[in-house]
C-alpha cells in the first residue's frame, strides 16, 4: 500500500507540472515532477527512477533540457520555489 498524489499544475503561463509522488509504508518514497512549457517542452524534471547510477546523488536525479545532473531529495515546496523564481 501506497499514497499517492498525482496531480497536473496549469500556471498562468500555461506551463505546466505534472506531480507523481508516493509513499510507501515501510518509508520508502518516489517521485517525479515534470514541468514543462507551453509547447510541451521541458524545463527541468526530478525523478527518483532508477537510472543514473555514476552519479552520486542516485537514484536523486534532475533532468533539464540538454543534461541530466545531480540533485538531493526534493519536497514540493521546493519545486514550487524553484519555478517561483
């Protein structure tokens, strides 16, 4: 058993995130929060998929349009703050 929050954020801009994130009983968590342009572009996404595994952050992973990079555990409210600025 899980919970789970699944959600699509529509910005005044019409960029748009779209929020995957679950908890599992024993603590465990994955994620993956995907914002993206108006042209379905992307601007950066975090994910916790386990790919990646030379950096040393892994499975913690941040995608942005020509790279992917490290990137520590993540909240939402960082995320938002993130696009904030």
């Amino acid at each position: 058993m899980s919970y789970e929050l699944i959600a699509t954020v529509i910005f005044n801009n019409t960029n748009e995130l779209h929020i995957h994130d679950y908890l599992f009983l024993d603590g465990k968590r994955k994620y993956a929060y995907h914002y993206q342009d108006n042209t379905g572009q992307l601007i950066f996404r975090y994910d916790t998929a386990s790919h990646f595994k030379q950096l040393s952050t892994y499975p913690y992973h941040k995608h942005l349009p020509d790279k992917v990079v490290e990137s520590n555990v993540l909240t939402i409210e960082k995320v938002f703050a993130e696009i904030a600025t």
